[in-house]
C-alpha cells in the first residue's frame, strides 16, 4: 500500500527521498524540536509509519490514536522508547537500525576516552582564556593508555567494536557481558567477568548495554564506589545506566577521576553539579553523528517503513512476532 508516513523530526534527504520514490506521502516535523505529547498524536492521528526518534513516547495512547498506524521506525538501536507490547496487540510492527552506527559510537567513545585521559577540554579551555603560560613539568598530567586495563560492559557490536580498538593501543580487555564471545576474546585477548570484578580492576571503563530494566543504574553509588580513584567512566550508551547524582558525588569527592559522557539520565537536562565539575567531558549524544552514518539510519529506516507497508516483513523488526511470515 501507499500511504502517510510521519518524520518526528528532520534527517538528512537520503531517507526522506527513498519514501518519496516508493510512493509515499511523508510529513516531516517542521520545527527544530521534539513535538509535544499533543502534537505527535495529532501528526500522527492518519499515518501509516511513523520515522521516530529515540527521544519520541510511543505508548499505548499513542496507537489508540493513531488507528492506520502500521509501522514505527526508531532512528535508533534502542527501541526502550516504544511500548513493543501496544504495538504487538495492535498489529503494528515495531524496527530499530542495528548496526550502522556501530563505528561512528565507537569512534566517538574513544574520543571521549582519550579527551578525558589527556584532559583535552582542560587544556582547550585554558588556551581559550589565555592561561598558558609555557611548558610546565605537572601541567594538566593525564592518563596514560598503553598497557592499561579497558573494561568493557556490554560486549555487542558496539562495546567489541572499542574492544578492537583497544588492541590497538596494546590495553588489556576485561568485558562483562550475558553470554561469552568466543571471537572476540580470540581476536583481543579480552576475558569476560563480574561486573564487579570489571570495575574493581579496570583503569577505563565503557559502557555499552541496553536500558532495560535490570540495566537502570546498573552503575549506582555502591558499584561506583568499587572502581579505583584514578579510573575513567565513558557512557555512550544511555544515560540512566548511571546514576548520575551518585556520579557527581563520586567525581566531586574524588572516588572517580574522571567520566566521559555522551548520554544523560534525564536529557537534555543535567544533574545538579555536573556542569560545574572540570573532571568530566561532556558531549551532547553525538554517538552516531557522522554523516555517512546518519544517512544510513535514515535509509535504514525508510526500508524498514517500505516493507511494512508493501506487506513485507521489515528487515529490522523488533516485535517477530507481530509477523505472521
């Protein structure tokens, strides 16, 4: 079928051209913002698809008021936004983009790692304010990565993809994961152990699970407090796997050195205190932001909405079983 696909916010013209070729009416979000709870409903009130985003509520409500509603596209690898389960018993097929952002966060959590390692943000800033005074012994002294300990937790296509990176700088690999990776522990020597054990004897550690809700601060005061002081925190998975009060305190108390983040627990807000720390480099969710990457996405995604509407089984579903194939 041809129908009327909604874009919650704008993407790059690659995605919104292959809607427009398959036959497609698209409606592409005009402001440069999230729409309300009202104003998605509304938008979405005679769509068949809907391109969402991550930062989009799909609820039950949602579907009940958009009754044509045949497929939801996140423009994401999470799809913890979207009620699967109203989607399921309403027959809507629910899709995310796996793997094409795997290299553009990977890259992006080593940039994070290796900014908050050499205190980058520090020593831009100083040059910004004119504090250079000349080539000091101690100035801004950071962390050294060769022959150190990376963990990893969450070791999917992302959380191996920093792995291989880290055999490049010849860094031990701990992960913790739900099932062993046999090829990837061949290809970098990592060992899978404890979250406990991972924290306790890593000097960086990158976090790249799902939220779920077992993974909700799965770094809490008390995990937190078994990293060693002069360790790294890197998130560029989701904000609420850290509980970012607790991380504060940790990072003004000096119980951590130092976090790189990408992701926040209440985005776009921050916990009180964070900004004002200087051990911690703040980025505003850019993991996937390469151009080839988002472009990708959008085409990812724009297939995904193609089958479902043709009457084919995406091919990035969520939900299997709303698929009779």
């Amino acid at each position: 079928m041809k129908g009327k696909v909604i874009v919650t916010r704008k993407i790059l013209e690659a995605g919104i051209r292959a809607l427009n070729e398959a036959g497609h009416t698209v409606e592409v979000n005009p402001f440069d913002r999230d729409w309300t709870t009202g104003e998605l409903r509304s938008a979405a009130r005679d769509a068949h698809g809907l391109l969402a985003m991550l930062t989009d509520k799909i609820d039950a409500q949602l579907f009940d008021a958009a009754p044509d509603l045949k497929v939801v596209a996140n423009y994401a690898v999470g799809y913890n936004n979207v009620d699967l389960a109203a989607a399921t018993l309403r027959g809507c097929s629910v899709t995310n983009t796996p793997g094409v952002l795997t290299n553009a966060t990977a890259d992006l959590a080593w940039a994070l790692l290796m900014a908050a390692a050499r205190r980058i943000v520090e020593g831009d800033q100083m040059m910004r304010h004119g504090e250079f005074r000349g080539w000091e012994p101690l100035l801004l002294i950071g962390a050294e990565l060769s022959g150190q300990t990376l963990g990893i937790v969450g070791a999917g296509r992302i959380g191996q993809a920093v792995g291989r990176r880290a055999a490049g700088f010849e860094m031990k690999i701990l992960y913790h994961s739900r099932s062993p990776k046999p090829e990837f522990e061949k290809a970098t020597r990592a060992r899978r152990c404890s979250l406990e054990e991972l924290l306790r004897e890593s000097d960086f550690v990158s976090l790249h699970c799902p939220l779920t809700p077992e993974t909700k601060y799965l770094l809490d005061e008390r995990r937190l407090a078994l990293m060693k002081p002069t360790a790294i925190l890197i998130n560029t998975a989701r904000g609420p796997i850290v509980q970012e009060t607790a991380l504060v305190r940790a990072l003004r108390a000096g119980k951590l050195a130092v976090a790189g983040l990408d992701v926040f627990e209440d985005e776009p807000q921050l916990a009180p205190g964070l900004v004002e720390l200087s051990n911690v480099v703040l980025c505003p969710h850019l993991g996937s932001a390469a151009t080839a990457t988002r472009e990708r996405m959008g085409l990812m995604a724009a297939e995904n909405i193609i089958a479902a509407l043709d009457g084919r089984r995406p091919p990035n579903l969520v939900n299997s079983e709303v698929c009779k194939e």
